[in-house]
C-alpha cells in the first residue's frame, strides 16, 4: 500500500500486548467508563485481559490487516499500556507525535525502545515530543483526545482534564490541521474524558453522540462541518455511546477492505439501522473484551495506534 497526504486509514496497526493490566486509580476519577471490583483477582484480570489482546490480534490479522506487536515491559508495572493512541500517533510524512497524559502511571507507558523499534521497521522523518507538558500539568492525550480528519485536515476534540484547549491549539499548528473544539457531558454532567468515547470518524461516515453536546451553536457547527465535508451521520445516543458505541476505528487491509473495528458490547448497542448506514461504506469487525472495557475504561479504538509510516 502506498500512503497519499490525504488518506483516511491505514492498513497498519500499533498494539501493545499488556503485562499487568488492571484498574487504575489515577484515571477514575475522570472516566466514568471505568469499573473497580475489590473482590476481583488481579492476576486474573491481567490473564482474561491478555487473552482477550491476542484473540483481537489473531483476528485482526485473519482479516489481513498488519499489526505491529510490542509486548509490554513488566516493570514498571503500566496497567493501561493496552491503549498506546492515548501517547503517540503518526502522520504520512514520517511523523511521529507523543503526548502529555493525565495520570502519572501513564506516563511510563512511553517507552524510548519503541520508538527506536518503529524507527527501526519504518521511515521515520520527524519527532515531535510534546510529553514534557505534562510537568506543567497541561495534558492531550493523544487520537483519544482528539479526532482527525485526514482528508480534510481537522482535528475535533472536546476538553476535559485530559485535553486542554491551549495545547490543542500549539498541536494544530504544527501539524496543520483547522481545531474544532466543544464541550460534552454525560448524563450525570461529568466531562467526557476522551473524544474518541463520543465519536469516531471514517472515510465517508461518522458515528457520534450529538446529545452529549449540550451547547447548540457548538453542536450545529459539528453537523455543518460534517456536511460540508460529506460525511453521513450516525448518531448514538448517550446510553449506546456508555457502551462504547462510539469507540470506533475504521482501518483497511491488505486487499483495500475497509472495516469498522469495535467492541462487541458496542456491536450489540447499534440498532439495525445504525449498522446498515455504516455498512455501506466498511464491514463491521467485533472483538468480545469485556474485561479490558470494564477495568481499563477503554475499548477497541483505545487499543490501536494507527501507523501511517512507510516500511523500510
């Protein structure tokens, strides 16, 4: 596959095997996704939640798409090392970015080592490294904090104490891309922690939860910018997005296949008409991780870094 500045997806994927996944303190207070059980067995949930990666990546790969493995460091111990878009993306170009994350434990998610690797497998022109933000507590998480649309250079992405207006903006002007910024909340009022929960985008399509957007003018210029750049709407609601209905990623295989990556749980929150509006432009891909959604508050889109990088 020879990538183009203005492609959508990517046939290849980064994915990081977990050592010691499990729940993780220092981000509950700003997820409301995430799920503790006192009772549970910590070595039993890093067990489920590894088989539960490598059933997802044997698919993945079944369905010919190429995903880069990288097993996790033991120590330090990284509980959320399962979902590396939060620390790094790339761009066509060459370019890779990593970012500041809220949680100091997940902040040992960024390891030199892969860096080097992808350096290693891939063309990589640029680096740039905006983690060191995180010391004076400014945060952007990464494609979880933001939405890009690489046709037509915009970035979406709602604030929250994961993603601050003022880094997004220095990150849009490196980068080039035009930032459309809102606010949403879930139905107790708490900011949506991520972008990514609420919205994802494919190359014709996007699924999003409008009603989380509590401010019209911002939820109108949403719809006029999905309009004007024709894309069909699918909107969830607030309880279908609770299930990770919007935690979406479309990629493409080896043979130009588009497919929509989600969750099982969100596969079974889409109506019927729903799946057929996706259905027209990519085929919908399940992957049963209910473990890794109930502890790490995350789902399939957290789990994939998207790799627009050329093979040496």
């Amino acid at each position: 596959m020879i990538f183009t500045a203005n492609r959508q997806t990517t046939s290849r994927i980064l994915m990081v095997r977990p050592a010691s996944f499990g729940f993780n303190p220092e981000t509950a207070s700003s997820n409301a996704f995430q799920k503790d059980d006192q009772a549970a067995d910590k070595q039993e949930i890093s067990e489920k939640a590894i088989k539960e990666f490598d059933q997802m990546v044997e698919s993945l790969r079944d369905h010919h798409v190429d995903v880069t493995v990288i097993q996790d460091s033991k120590e330090p111990e990284k509980p959320d090392a399962v979902f590396p878009n939060n620390w790094i993306s790339t761009q066509t170009g060459g370019t890779i970015y990593t970012y500041p994350m809220e949680s100091p434990a997940r902040r040992l998610e960024y390891r030199p080592n892969i860096l080097d690797e992808l350096g290693e497998r891939f063309s990589v022109n640029a680096v740039f490294d905006f983690s060191d933000k995180a010391d004076d507590e400014i945060f952007l998480e990464g494609t979880g904090s933001m939405i890009l649309d690489r046709v037509n250079k915009i970035v979406y992405a709602c604030t929250s104490p994961r993603t601050h207006e003022k880094l997004l903006l220095q990150w849009a002007k490196v980068s080039g891309y035009k930032p459309i910024i809102f606010q949403a909340t879930d139905e107790k009022g708490q900011a949506i922690y991520h972008t990514n929960v609420l919205m994802g985008l494919g190359t014709n399509y996007v699924v999003i939860c409008l009603e989380a957007i509590k401010n019209p003018s911002q939820r109108r210029q949403l719809v006029e910018s999905f309009r004007n750049t024709e894309m069909d709407i699918v909107e969830i609601s607030l309880d279908q997005m609770m299930g990770f209905a919007g935690n979406v990623l479309e990629v493409e295989n080896k043979f130009g296949d588009l497919y929509l990556l989600l969750s099982q749980s969100a596969f079974e929150e889409l109506r019927d008409d729903q799946k057929k509006i996706i259905e027209r432009y990519a085929k919908l891909l399940p992957f049963n991780i209910p473990t890794i959604e109930k502890y790490g508050g995350g789902s399939v889109r957290c789990m994939v870094a998207e790799l627009f990088l050329e093979p040496r």
